[in-house]
C-alpha cells in the first residue's frame, strides 16, 4: 500500500486550522517537511509524511496531571520537601 503524503492545505483541513498556521509550523521547524519545487522555484510545494504527522502529535500531545489545582500541588511538593529534611 502506497503511503499518502499530505499537503499543507489537507493537513490545515484534518486540523481544522488555516493553511498559515501549518506553514508556520513548518518554517518553525515543529512540523518536518519536504519540498517538492524545482530550484528555480521561487515559491515551495511542502509535502508532509504520515511520519512527520505522528511525530509533531507526540510532541504536542497533552498528559493530564489528575485534575489538581494549582494550590493542591504546590501544596504537595511542599510537603515532599519537608520530608526529605527530616
């Protein structure tokens, strides 16, 4: 089975973002890339692998800490600091 590359517009649509965001993210260097233009090109034609796409949403991926608030952990590292001094 051939793997389907995608182009900036198509991930822009799988996102739900504009096509800017995903250029930006791009010449960032958050998301990999290739370029398909010729050298002489002035403007280039990105192209993104289904590699390139699983490694930018591990990078962004979101781990939830257990829903403490902020006071509960500060509050807990405090109290881990304590121990250790004792």
């Amino acid at each position: 089975m051939a793997v389907q590359n995608l182009t900036p517009p198509e991930l822009a649509k799988r996102y739900r973002v504009a096509s800017k965001k995903v250029l930006g993210w791009i010449r960032n260097g958050e998301l990999v890339a290739i370029i398909l233009a010729n050298r002489g090109c002035t403007r280039p034609r990105y192209v993104i692998s289904p590699e390139a796409i699983e490694a930018f949403e591990q990078a962004r991926r979101v781990v939830p800490d257990g829903g403490l608030s902020t006071t509960q952990k500060l509050r807990r590292r405090a109290a881990a600091n304590i121990k250790q001094f004792v």
